[in-house]
C-alpha cells in the first residue's frame, strides 16, 4: 500500500492572507473521504489552538474537522480513537512542544493506528513541533551554556514518518544551522533538512521525493560524503569537512532516495 503524503511546515504559516501552505494540505486531504483531524498534543494552549485550525480548516475543506486534544496516554487508548482515525481525510499536528507529542503518543493505540492509516494513504501534516516529530530520529532541544562555554543537542525518537532524516524547523529565524549540522555530524548517515517558517516540504511518491512550498527556503545537509569529523565532547565548536549543502526555494523538487535535486 502507498503510504500517504506528508505535509511538513517549518511554523509560523501563513494563516490570514493567501495561506498557501494550508490550502496545499486541505487540496490533499479533498483526495480522500472524510474531514481534517486536528491534534494538539503539543500545544500547551490545546483549545485556543485547535478552535483556530478548526475554523481554517473549515474554510479550506469544506467540512467540520475532528479534534483530538489528548493530553495524556490514557486518552491515547481510547477505544474510539481507532475508528475515529480510520474516518480521517488527513490529520494535522500543531506546534508546541514535541516531546509532548513523543512522551504521550508513543507506543499509544493512538499511534499505533495512525501509523497504520498513514501506511494506508492518510495525509499527515504538521508544523513546527508537528515538523519535528515527523522523522525517526528528531532534536528535541539544544542549548550552550555560555559560562562553562559548553553545547548540548537533545536527540530523541520521533514518529518515523521519514528515515534517515532530520528536521529542524524555524531554521532560518532562529539560527539553526549549526544545531542542524552538529545533529548530521553525529548521525552522518541521515539528511538534515532545515525549513524556514512559512515554508514546507510536501513529501510524495511514496516518499521519495519532496517539493519545497512556502516563502522562504529549505536547507539539506548530507553527511553521507564527508571525510572528516572532529566534535569536541560537550563543547560549542567541530570540525566538518565534504558535507553536501542545497539550498531550495519554493517548486525545486529532491529525490530522498539518489539525495539529488531533480531539475525538469
């Protein structure tokens, strides 16, 4: 079975003007029978945030969506959830705090279902915390102690919508970069792809490729090619060497599988 598409956005989307990135999502939830489902475990603010996509969400799709504010694992075994899930068009997952999403959601029934609706076709897209959860492996946090000049990455199990990739997401506007390329330096193997707010990857064809939306630009690291690896235990600075870099504005397509751009 053809798993479904995944719309993944790097926060702060356009919600108010001509909310491109939204209106690709509800456009790829209408190939399918059922409404939106809106989650908002990440959020600490649920119902502010879920009466917001709700309204969109509406607007843009033409049907009531479900809300699922699961705010803890005991809500994630509902006994109604699986049903509830499998009537689904899509499900968009909120900002917030992703290891909420993680910590509560995982190994749930909740979870268990949706992967197995994804595998079946279920459109899944998220945004900021909703971005970062979408991978097998995802940052959960990062921080550098100035005074004893130390950096620490925080790196946990995600959703595993996506293998051997990365996401970080508000890239360009909180400076990311190095924590993105700290996270490759440490797990080569993997693509580190880093999305602008009001930017997102539409990831199709069985997710082979993906298609830069939005505004701004989305960045990939490749580690796969790199010669040379020197990260000092618990300290800001490393030395990186052959690290493949792209740069993508909105329409370039990538191939996940050959790690290329592919020019039309």
């Amino acid at each position: 079975m053809a798993k479904g598409d995944l719309l993944i956005i790097g926060g702060n989307e356009d919600k108010s003007e001509k909310k491109i990135i939204l209106s690709r999502f509800s456009a790829l939830c209408k190939n399918r029978q059922g409404p939106i489902g809106i989650l908002t475990t990440a959020s600490g603010y649920p119902e502010e945030v879920g009466s917001e996509y709700y309204q969109l969400f509406q607007t843009l799709h033409g049907t009531k969506p479900l809300l699922f504010h699961l705010d803890s694992r005991e809500k994630a075994e509902d006994p109604e959830l699986p049903e509830q899930l499998s009537s689904l068009s899509g499900l968009f997952m909120t900002g917030g705090d992703q290891l909420r999403l993680t910590s509560i959601l995982g190994g749930t029934s909740f979870y268990k279902h949706l992967f197995r609706e994804w595998k079946d076709g279920l459109i899944i897209g998220g945004t900021s915390a909703g971005a970062a959860v979408m991978s097998r492996l995802m940052i959960i946090s990062s921080k550098l102690f100035e005074k004893e000049d130390v950096s620490v990455l925080e790196l946990g199990s995600g959703f595993g919508f996506l293998e051997d990739v990365i996401i970080d997401q508000h890239f360009s506007q909180r400076d990311r970069f190095s924590r993105l390329m700290r996270a490759i330096a440490l797990n080569p193997q993997i693509i580190g792809i880093g999305i602008d707010e009001n930017t997102a990857i539409w990831v199709h064809n069985d997710g082979k490729q993906f298609e830069v939306i939005g505004e701004y630009n989305v960045s990939i690291f490749d580690g796969k090619t790199s010669t040379y690896v020197d990260i000092a235990e618990n300290k800001g600075n490393m030395t990186i060497s052959d690290i493949r870099f792209h740069t993508l504005g909105a329409g370039a397509v990538f191939d996940l599988y050959k790690r290329e751009l592919i020019i039309t």
